[in-house]
C-alpha cells in the first residue's frame, strides 16, 4: 500500500519534473548565473515610494530560497514568494525607512492558517504607529484576507466585487470510501475521547465527539477574530457578528454601507487614494515591489551576542526529514545542538507549527531540548497549529508562547495500521508465507488483520506512550498528572482559551518570543540567526529534496489539485509507529 501511493504520486509528478529540469537548464543561465552567486544585499530606496505588498494564498514561516521555486515564480509572472519572517521584518525595516511612505496591500486571495494572519495583521498595525498610512484593495477579499484588511487605515473594495464575512467552518477529508474501493481497511488504536486523528480512516461522518470540540474552538476563534474586525472599523462586535452570521456584507454596496469597506473603487483609483494617503501625487508617484524590498531583511544591529531561531515546521516524523514540509527528529536535533555548542548563540527560540506526528520522534527532540536548556534559554514560539506531538516538543522548554488564535493541545496518542487483505490477496492475488519462532514473532502482516493477542499488546504500548505524554506535559507545565489528565484525552484548545489553563505562559507572536530569551539570557543587544541555514543557490539545485518540493509545487499548478492534498497523501509512507497527531487534512474557513 506504500509502496503503490510513492509509485503514484511519482507517476503523476513524472510530467511535472520534466518541465521543470528543462525550465532548470533556462532559469540557471537567465537568472541563476545573474541574481544568485550567493547575494543577499538588500534593496534599498532612493526616492519617496510606495511599497506594493500582495499576499498569496499561502505564507509559510520562511522565505523560499530556493532557485527552482523562483524560476516557477518567474515563468508564472509572480512576485517572490514572502514567507511570515520577511512580511515581519520588512514592514519594521519600512517604518523606520524615511524613503517608505506608505504600504498598497493585496491581501485578498489570502488563504493561509488564522495566527499567521493575526501576526501580519499586527506587524501592520505596528507600522502604521510610524505615522505611514497603509490601504489594501482587493476585488475579493477572503474571510482571512478581508481580517487582515481591517487593519489598515483604508479597505477598498472593487464595486464589482465581493466581501467573504460569512462566518467559519473546518473541513475534514474522509478517506473511508477511498480505501473502500481500494481493499483497504485500518485497524486502531488509541487513547482520548476526542483523538480523532483516525476518524477520516475508519468513518464516513464525524463523531460527535469531535463534532463537539471542533464547534467550541472555532466559535473561540471567530469570536476573537470578530472582536479585532469591530475594534478596528469602530463598530459594535454583536453588530459584525450578525453580519458574518447572515452573510449581510458580501455585496459591495452593503459592505460599504454597514461600514467593512470605506470606498468601492477599481484598482487605478485605489491605487490614487494610497499616494494621496502617503501625501504623494498619484501621477508621480514611485512604486516598488515590497517583495524585493522585504527580501532578506534584518532589523537587527549587528552585535556578537546571537540568539537562534530554529523552525520547526510540519508533520514530525524520526530521522531525516523528508522534502514535503515535515520535521525529521535527526534533522531537528542537529540544528539544536549546532545552536546550542555555539558560544555567541545565548539563547534559542524555536518556532513550531506542526499538527504532530510520530511519538518515538516528538520524545526524542522533547529529550534534547530539556538537555539543552540546561545550557541555556530555550524559549518555545507557537505557530498556526502546535498540537499533539508539537506539543508535546515545546511543553518542555522553558516558556511558551503563541498568538490568541493559534491552535494547541490535543493531549492523546493513536497508532493506524492497514490491512491490505482484500487488495493484497483477493485483488492482487499476492500470497505471504512466514515461519514463526514465537507467538508474536510475525508482527504486523500486510495480508491479516492483528490477532487477539497482537491487538492487546499494541493497546498496552499505546496506553504506555499516553501515560508517558502526560508526565512528560506535567513535568514541563509544572501541573500534577490529575490536573493535565483532565486537560488531555485529545481536546483541541485555542492558546487564548490554554493561557488560563497554564498550558501556555503568554500570548504573543515570534518576536515576543525573541524578547522573552533575550531577557532570560540577560542580553539587551543581540541579532537573529536562523536555523536551517539557507545553502547557496547551486547547493540547493543540486539537492534531491528541494527538486521534489518543486515538483509538488508544479504538479500543484498542472493539475490544479490542492498542493496540501498532493503532500497528505505522500506522507501517509512516512508514518511510522503510534503517533501524537491532530486531524488529517482540516481546512479552516
């Protein structure tokens, strides 16, 4: 069953890879041998201009580096693609830049996951305190984009457009029927009420369970994201909340006239408003792509002392990490401890937005982060979603902090295993054949099911790994095991609803994060590092993984198929053994 998803998804990326070796061969000498020997100098300003800021549906934690994805970019007629940590520091490096004006921004098509949304939204409100103006326009905004819209002085909205404030939903790809039609069925294991990890592999609806608890923290963040909207528009929250509820403001003229939107304009007039809002004529004004000017941007003086940002970002998983966004154990624990032997490094943060993954992984880096803040700080920043297994890896460092909407706990272990009987035996005519010494000694057959007895030791090693997770938490969090007992069973929280629980010590984005270590290093002038560094462009073209993560990424633009659901279907190879992890595949709406 593994080996046949890895064959089909390389099947289908065949088509796609070859384009982009032939796209290589032209991009290397185009812009390779041009723009990428290594250079990282940023762009700096020589007359008063306007900064030209689009968000794309996705914002990942870190700016691509990578030639390939550029070339792409290129051939696709897009600006760079920003992650979070450049749209951060080029917003600070804009406000305190005299030739920066104001900011044009294009946030509309935003898609991306709801604390990312709320850390720009807060970057932008901390540069609009310089006294530059920021006005975004867009033709659709999205309910993410509109929400990052609110913060600016002025939202546009094009008079033939459309405002997406109709409320929140999570949805959830069943696989059921699929491995149905296939002869494949998944035997489970698990502990917690609400685990429901498993539920897309063994059910065609949700429980109600899990219908319960994805109902409580979507309202916890709807609300949140309603209160911010009404605050910044000056308007009554029960007001915005009954016009999300009853879609009372997709149209523009009714978006207009219950105050969401302040003008209904096409682009070019948008775009006069923003120069005269950055008090420039808007027949010569200068424009500038804030992609390039963001681009390797560094807030930072220079100064001896370091303090180092490891990322870790995507499903966890033992070993090395694979090429599709995923946190390899042995990868992690390589940049801890370069970070950690490194004298000038005085402190560590380390940013995770993972839904979890494999147990045996997340303890093996829990293990090493409690060894290396004995060293030193090691401060724990929360993304989008730190959960389960990404939980479990930053409840052990010395402080935690995540945005209000960021998504955590879900305290509870499940091992999946296939039984590939129908299709291995029945479909495919295949026969297996063993000799056992010992009555356990055959294990995990792909053409049976478990017996009795195997069933009954797997449930014992689940229950053993849970009980391990809530001491692990308990000792971390400083809770007794009773108290985090309750909290477990795998109940999602929102971080605003885990503050008070004492899951978390604090709400606030990366950079609170930064303060916190410099303060318990006792450190006032430091700069940023980042882990994994970013290798020279050739490095990269020459690694197999970053042709890969190209690969999905076309495959994604060919198709037309989610790139999300290209990359979940080629991890299922890479699950390994019980597992901490959240739900498959929940979209956020």
């Amino acid at each position: 069953m593994i080996k046949f998803l890895k064959y089909f998804i390389t099947l289908l990326g065949g088509f796609a890879l070859g384009i982009i070796s032939i796209a290589l061969v032209c991009g290397i000498f185009i812009s390779g041998l041009t723009s990428k020997m290594g250079s990282t100098k940023e762009e700096e300003l020589s007359e008063p201009t306007i900064l030209n800021l689009t968000l794309r549906t996705e914002v990942n934690e870190r700016s691509g580096s990578n030639p390939l994805d550029e070339i792409i970019s290129a051939a696709s007629n897009e600006s760079p693609v920003l992650g979070l940590d450049d749209i951060i520091n080029g917003l600070k490096k804009a406000s305190k830049d005299s030739q920066v004006k104001g900011i044009y921004l294009d946030c509309g098509s935003y898609g991306g996951g709801m604390a990312t949304a709320e850390e720009i939204r807060n970057a932008i409100l901390l540069f609009r305190k310089s006294g530059k103006s920021v006005v975004a326009y867009s033709g659709l905004y999205s309910e993410l984009g509109y929400y990052i819209a609110s913060a600016c002085d002025k939202v546009i909205l094009n008079p033939r457009g459309f405002l997406e404030v109709d409320g929140i939903s999570a949805k959830f790809v069943m696989y059921k029927g699929l491995f149905e039609k296939l002869g494949v069925d998944f035997q489970i294991f698990r502990v917690g009420k609400f685990k429901s990890a498993v539920e897309p592999f063994i059910q065609k609806e949700m429980s109600e369970a899990n219908r319960e608890q994805v109902t409580a923290y979507i309202t916890s963040l709807y609300k949140f994201q309603i209160k911010n909207i009404a605050s910044s528009r000056k308007l009554q929250m029960d007001s915005v909340w009954q016009m999300a509820m009853q879609s009372k403001a997709q149209l523009p003229k009714d978006a207009k006239s219950l105050g969401l939107v302040d003008a209904l304009e096409y682009e070019t007039e948008a775009k006069n408003i923003a120069a005269k809002e950055a008090k420039m004529r808007p027949e010569t004004a200068h424009w500038f792509d804030f992609a390039k000017y963001a681009k390797d941007a560094d807030p930072y003086a220079y100064s001896e002392n370091k303090i180092a940002v490891i990322y870790a970002v995507g499903e966890i998983m033992p070993g090395k990490q694979n090429p599709n966004e995923q946190i390899g154990s042995k990868t992690f624990i390589t940049q801890l401890h370069k970070a950690q032997k490194d004298a000038t490094i005085k402190a560590i943060v380390i940013r995770i937005n993972s839904p979890g993954g494999s147990a045996f992984a997340s303890d093996e880096m829990a293990h090493e982060i409690i060894a290396c803040k004995k060293v030193k700080p090691v401060i724990v920043s929360f993304g989008d979603v730190s959960a389960s297994g990404g939980y479990y890896m930053g409840c052990v460092a010395d402080s935690i902090f995540a945005l209000p909407n960021t998504i955590t706990g879900s305290i509870g272990v499940f091992a999946l295993l296939p039984n590939t009987e129908k299709l291995f035996g029945n479909t495919m005519g295949l026969n297996y054949q063993t000799v056992e010494l010992g009555e356990l000694s055959a294990g995990w057959r792909p053409d049976r099911p478990l017996s009795a007895k195997e069933q009954e030791k797997m449930q014992l090693m689940v229950n053993s790994i849970y009980d391990d997770f809530i001491t692990t938490v308990a000792t971390g969090r400083k809770l007794t095991k009773g108290r985090v007992s309750e909290l477990a069973e795998g109940r999602v929280y929102t971080a605003e609803n885990a503050l008070p629980l004492g899951l978390i010590d604090g709400l606030g984005g990366i950079d609170r994060a930064i303060t916190s270590a410099a303060r318990k290093a006792k450190i006032q002038e430091y700069r940023v590092v980042k882990f994994p560094e970013n290798e020279d462009w050739l490095s990269q073209i020459l690694q197999a993984d970053e042709v890969s993560k190209a690969k999905f990424r076309a495959l994604a633009k060919t198709t037309g198929i989610d790139l999300k659901t290209l990359q979940q279907i080629d991890q299922i190879q890479y699950l390994q053994g019980p597992q901490y992890l959240l739900p498959w595949s929940v979209k956020m709406h």
